[in-house]
C-alpha cells in the first residue's frame, strides 16, 4: 500500500522584538539570559491579541544558560505567563542556536504539531562562568574527606599556585576542542587562504559601524525594545557602535589571536555581547483565527558542515546549496544577511562564493552562482558594529532581515551563520505584504 505524503503547511512569522545587544564590560552585566529574552518577548505578546497561554509552545536558543536556568526556555515561558501547560525546550547549535529554534519551530508548524511558537535566541556572555580547574576540585574533594585538624593541616600543605589557575569557560568554549584551534585563528587561517590583508578587514569593520550609524539614526532599527537594568538604568540602543572609528584607529590595534603577525583583531571582530532577539511564529489557520499581522514567511532551511579549522565558510556550503535546492540563483535574493563572526570570514565567504573551484569540489554546487552585490550584505551593519550574543544572533538576522525586506518593499532574503565546530546555517525568507 503506498503512503500518501502531506505537504508541508506555510510557516509564518507575526512578529518579533529584540533587547538592545549590550557590550560586555569586562565583569558580570545586570541582566541574565532569561531576563533578556523575557524583556525581548513580553512586548510581543503584549502586542497580539491573545493571551501567552495560547501560545503551543517556546524554543529557545542559549548557550551557556546560568545555573538558575536549566532548560531556559521552560524558565522565560513560565516568567512570561504562558502558564503551566504550555512545554518549553532549549536548543544549542553553538552560533546559529537562535536559527535553530527558529526552524524548529517551522517545522513543528509545517507539519501540523503547532499552531502558534514563540522562538529565539537568547545570550547572557557577561555571565559565562569562570571555573576551577580539575586539579583544584580533586584538592576540594580531598579537603572533604580529610577529618581532624592534623588531617586537613595536611592537605592544606599540598596546596600549589597551579590549584588557583583559572578556567574561563567563554574563552574554552571559543575553542574548537578537535582542531585545537580558536575561533579567531580559524579567521586567521581564512584570511591567509584568501589573501585578505589587513586593511580590508578594517575597512568592512568601519563599514558595518557607519551602517549602523545610519540605521539608528534613520530609525531602521525599531525592532529593539527598550529596558531598565536593576538599578534604574535605561538602554535602548545597541551600545558597541564606535562613533568615531576611523581607519587609523582600527589600524593601532594590536592582533589578539595571532600575535605578533596576524590580522584579526577586537576592532574587525565581533562583540562579546548580551543580547536576546524573539519571534512569534504561526500557521496561516492561526493567521487567520486571530486576524494577524504577518510579516514574512520561512521558506527553507539548510544545514551544512565543513573542516572545523575552516568554519568561518560555513555560510557558503550553506547558502549555496540553499540556492541550488530551490533553484534559485544569487540575483533572485534582494538582501542577505552573514553573520560578522569576523571581518576576515564574511570577506573569505565573498572570496570563496566566486571561487568555481571551491564551489564546485568543496560546496558540491553543478554551477557558480552570481556574486553576492556588496550593497545587498548586512545593510544596516552586523556583529562587528552590533555585537554577537552567540545564541540570539541568528534570531536578531531573521528578524532584521525581514524588517529590511518589509521597508524596502523587495521579496525575498537569506540569513546565514558560520557555527563553530565546522558547520553553517542557511534561513530563506520571503516578504509576505
């Protein structure tokens, strides 16, 4: 007996908020990731016309939630009123964790088994613990089971300054543990595989912070929702724009990944940030019951892999081989947004996007498609300028995408990351007018 398919159901995107992306100031900030993605979605759901318990379910992306919020997701779904009966779940695609929800919601939609989703992402990189080391938990363990004052005299005099060497887990997590290879040196690698030098890098960096300059001032940016820290603080705007960047000024910073003789440095880098972006997701039947807004549509998601030591390409598998499913070619996208991880790896993807040797042999792509035009990338800038909490980025680049797509009145548009681990994530969207 042959079984019949059921063809997936339209998947479309009401609404969506995101915090102000806050730049990590060297100790702990004052919001936790479950507070930044209960202030990114309270107002959107303020603004629809039911209540947070009709809601099937929340995703939410998050990479390193604090010990007060194991399965974040159910947290922020509880604080926000949704209500006992409405599961939650977390997902972690290291970059893309906020695409990851988002698509996962999609599908869940697509499918049949929900009707209304809140998704994002949400990060808190301030609160990224600083750790013992192993050496100094065993001492612990053994200070426990020493008993009497000659027994733990004993043990106290085992102590060694190695016992106090830190471990902080941001910069562990920023390390590929196959390759051996931090983020940033997989930017290196790409920079010298495409001889992309110094002054380019710096260049794209002044260029993502002057068109964010540009969107705030021209109000391009009202998906951001304002929000008070605990001590009465407001913060509205993306706080990492460096007004007075210059070339000269990028041009004194020192390299951070490959001193004395690479390229990539905190100037063309992005952010260390707190931040969360969410959106609300719904079916067309759930469209028209609550007569909603609908702001676009997710049309596909792909997901690819490469060389870890090379993931700063992962847009490039990702988007190519998005295109080529949908036979689409380059010029049948309007605008794109890549991930700035690095100003070193959104130029080797544009170095590598015309590369017919890479796209054929290592993407698997039958033709080379179209450049991707420079005016048509990150227009209102991108985590250089903006910042990259790790888990909210990828909702922050749907959402804003489709926010460029509505006030430019054009069709269609992909948001794509690089993720760490050799991987990269795909979204295309369309305008829905």
């Amino acid at each position: 007996m042959s079984m019949k398919s059921t063809p997936p159901r339209p998947v479309y995107v009401v609404d969506g908020s995101r915090t102000p992306f806050l730049k990590a100031q060297g100790k702990p900030g004052p919001f936790m990731a479950s507070d930044l993605a209960v202030a990114a979605g309270r107002p959107l759901l303020l603004r629809q016309p039911f209540g947070p318990e009709r809601l099937d379910e929340v995703i939410l992306g998050c990479i390193s939630p604090g010990p007060d919020e194991a399965n974040i997701a159910r947290v922020v779904a509880l604080r926000l009123g949704c209500g006992d009966r409405v599961p939650a779940w977390t997902v972690q695609r290291n970059c893309a964790s906020g695409m990851q929800a988002v698509d996962s919601a999609a599908l869940d939609i697509a499918t049949g088994r929900a009707e209304l989703v809140l998704a994002g992402g949400t990060e808190s990189m301030s609160h990224h613990p600083v750790l013992l080391n192993d050496r100094m938990v065993a001492w612990l363990a053994d200070w426990n089971r020493a008993r009497g004052v000659a027994a733990r005299g004993r043990q106290l005099a085992t102590l060694r300054p190695y016992h106090f060497q830190i471990v902080i887990a941001l910069l562990r997590g920023l390390t590929d543990p196959l390759v051996g290879l931090s983020m940033g040196q997989t930017a290196e690698k790409l920079a010298w595989r495409f001889g992309i030098d110094r002054e380019a890098m710096d260049r794209f960096a002044l260029r993502s912070h002057q068109l964010l300059a540009d969107a705030m001032e021209s109000g391009r940016l009202d998906e951001i929702e304002p929000l008070f820290d605990p001590r009465g603080n407001l913060h509205q705007v993306d706080d990492g724009l460096r007004r007075d960047g210059s070339m000269d000024k990028l041009a004194r910073l020192k390299p951070v990944f490959d001193r004395p003789v690479g390229q990539v440095t905190a100037g063309n880098s992005a952010q260390i940030t707190d931040g969360a972006a969410m959106l609300l997701l719904a079916s067309e039947a759930a469209v028209e019951r609550h007569e909603l807004p609908v702001l676009g549509r997710v049309v596909d998601t792909q997901w690819s892999a490469l060389d870890p030591s090379q993931m700063g390409l992962g847009p490039v598998h990702a988007m190519g081989q998005l295109l080529q499913k949908q036979k689409l070619d380059s010029s049948d996208i309007d605008y794109w947004e890549i991930n700035e991880a690095f100003a070193a790896q959104v130029l080797a993807c544009q170095a590598a996007w015309q590369d017919e040797a890479y796209m054929r042999h290592e993407v698997g792509l039958d033709t080379l498609p179209s450049p991707i035009p420079d005016d048509r990338v990150n227009v209102d800038g991108g985590a250089v300028s903006i910042g990259h909490p790790v888990g909210a980025s990828g909702a922050r680049l749907i959402l804003h995408l489709l926010k460029t797509l509505r006030h430019n009145k054009t069709q269609r548009g992909i948001a794509s990351l690089c993720i760490g681990g050799g991987q990269g994530g795909a979204m295309l969207l369309e305008s829905v007018r």
